[in-house]
C-alpha cells in the first residue's frame, strides 16, 4: 500500500502548498488540478505489466503492431477490439519503443480528460480526485484499458449535452464507441440530462431502484437475449455494497443539491442512472462496467453540492473532511482487493522491478 499511501500524501502536500501561497484563482486551481492527475497519471502509466488481468493480450497486441502492417493487425484484433482501439494500437506500435511507454499512452488517454473535464467545471480539485481514486472506474484502469479510454471521453462529450447541441453530443459518443461499444449506452444522457425532477419526484422514485433490483433477474433475462451476453448467472462481487454506497449518496443529492441548478439537477438525473445499472451488477459484469459510465459524474456533482449548497462553514468542513476520507478508504479497499480479482492493483510494482 506503500505507493498508494504515498500518492494521497503528495495529493494532500501540493493542495496544501497551493492554498498556503496564495490565493485561489482560476489559473492556480487548474495547475493544482494537472499537478495531482498528473501524478495519479504516473502511478498508473508506469506500474508494471503484470498489473492487469487483461494486460496480456494488450501487450501482445502492441508487439505485434510493430511487425504486422495494418490490415494484418486488424484481422488479428477485429474479433477482440474496436477499430478506433486498433488504430490507437497501432500508432502507439509505430510511434513508442515498448510496453512502459504504451501503458502510459493508454494511462494519459483514460486520465487527461478526467483532469480536463475538473479543470472546466472549476469544482475543488483534491475532493474531485479522491473521489476519482474512490470509484471502481479508478482501479479499471489498471486492466480495463479500451473501456477507461472511453469513460474520459463520455465526461468530455457532456459539454455537448448542456450546450444542447445533440449532433455533436451523438458523433462524440460514436467516436467514442470507435474504443468501447458500450460507450453507446452513454447517448441515454442527453435526455436524462433535460428532465426536471423536483425533490418529492426523486423521493417518489427512488423505491424504483428497490424494485428493479428485487427483480434484476427476471428483468435481464428479458433484455439479455437481445444484447447476445453470456454474463446472466455471473456473481460479481462488493455489487450491493456499491448499490448502496451509490443510492446512499443519491439520497445525499436528494436533500442537499441546489434545485435551481441545470447542472446539479441534469447530474442528479445521471447518478441515478447510475443507481438502476447497479442493480444488476450481481447478474452481469457489463452492467457493473456500465454503471461506471455514470458514476463518474459523482467527480463534480459532490465537489459542487457541498461548496454550493451548504451554508455553514462548520457543516461544509464536516461534509468535506467526510466524503475526503470516505472515498480515500473506499479507494483503498478497491485497491487492496484487487490481489484477488481482475485489476491486479495490489500489491504495487513499478515497471522497473523484477517480478519473480
């Protein structure tokens, strides 16, 4: 955990110093946003190959992207990846010496539109990132490669959502689906963005996600045949504990967040899509990876909610203290865990150490 512990302590040091000499502009806080991405993007670009349950077949690929031409590398992968993916593959083949270097390429591709995406929402960038460490899409990084790629391009695509410009909105998701198909259920955003639900409407509402999830099998069983998926009878572990972790703070959103609000309303409406995916993590793992999508959204609606919406400055403290080192132990145990599952995250080796 020694490399883990020592990132949220230089998260924690460069906030500090920023705040210490100076005050908080536009132009400091989007240097202490790259500052402490950037160094979420190092420790995950330079960790070790062996970190990733799927890291092998990407590494064989970029491999042989060095000696096939295009065509062949396509033939090769079209069963597998997505063209876009294939492309980006092949470039990194063309363009960078090893593997070290291809990872950090797919590192800084998932990650520089998260930081983007902070910086323009101008929303405090330490609780934005520890929020970031603290969800399941942090430690798909690790493995997951297409599919973070494409998470960081469905936050930027939202700026074509509130702008109301859906023919942008549309060709963005389908480039983004050029790395990750499942990107495509991301379109589901720009309506959800634009309806408006007050407080007694989301209340109503929430027992939705109780029963979708009393009846997730039933319910999947009807569309899995025609989305051809093999996960129906999958376990997926930590899936009702991150149900409730989500509708526990959906419910935080319900009485806290600012009505008035088009983006706090519009993001409240994605988190509890994010909320109805869930519930049918424990019967398929796409729809666990697909709740990720979603839930990114909580990067600007927390940091928003609790700098906008609390009044007192003693509240605000307790609420920032709170969410800060929930999702540093949330993060963690994601983290931790991954010595048994697909992210391989722990423990953590950098690329230069030998793995016996």
């Amino acid at each position: 955990m020694t490399v883990y512990i020592m990132l949220y302590f230089f998260i924690f040091v460069v906030t500090f110093i920023v705040k210490l000499t100076g005050r908080t502009t536009d132009k400091r806080r989007n240097k202490l946003c790259f500052a402490i991405f950037g160094a979420i993007l190092l420790v995950i670009g330079l960790r070790h190959s062996s970190m990733g349950n799927d890291l092998p077949g990407y590494i064989e690929t970029f491999n042989l992207s060095k000696i096939f031409s295009f065509k062949q590398l396509y033939l090769f992968c079209e069963k597998y990846y997505e063209f876009g993916f294939i492309v980006f593959i092949k470039l990194c083949g063309t363009i960078l010496p090893n593997e070290t270097w291809y990872l950090l390429a797919c590192a800084a591709f998932s990650i520089i539109p998260v930081a983007v995406f902070v910086a323009k929402k101008k929303v405090d960038p330490l609780l934005a990132a520890l929020i970031y460490t603290g969800l399941p899409s942090f430690a798909m990084l690790y493995s997951a490669l297409r599919q973070s790629i494409a998470f960081g391009l469905c936050l930027l695509s939202l700026k074509f959502v509130e702008e109301k410009k859906p023919v942008k909105f549309v060709l963005m998701i389908a480039f983004t689906a050029l790395f990750h198909r499942s990107a495509l259920i991301f379109m589901v955003c720009y309506p959800a963005y634009w309806v408006y639900l007050n407080r007694k409407n989301r209340l109503y509402l929430f027992p939705v996600v109780i029963i979708v999830y009393i009846l997730r099998k039933a319910l999947f069983s009807l569309v899995a045949p025609f989305f051809g998926t093999s996960y129906l009878d999958m376990y997926e572990s930590n899936s009702f504990g991150i149900l409730f972790f989500l509708c526990a703070l959906y419910l935080f959103e319900i009485f806290f967040m600012d009505y008035r609000s088009k983006e706090q309303n519009g993001y409240a409406n994605i988190l509890y899509l994010a909320c109805i995916c869930q519930t049918f993590a424990s019967v398929s793992t796409v729809a666990m990876r697909i709740t990720e999508y979603f839930a990114l959204i909580l990067i600007i609606l927390l940091p928003r909610t609790i700098t906008s919406q609390i009044r007192s400055s003693k509240n605000k403290l307790i609420f920032y203290i709170v969410f800060s080192f929930g999702f540093i132990l949330i993060g963690l145990m994601f983290l931790y865990e991954g010595r048994n599952n697909w992210s391989m995250s722990y423990p953590y080796h950098w690329f230069w150490e030998k793995i016996t």
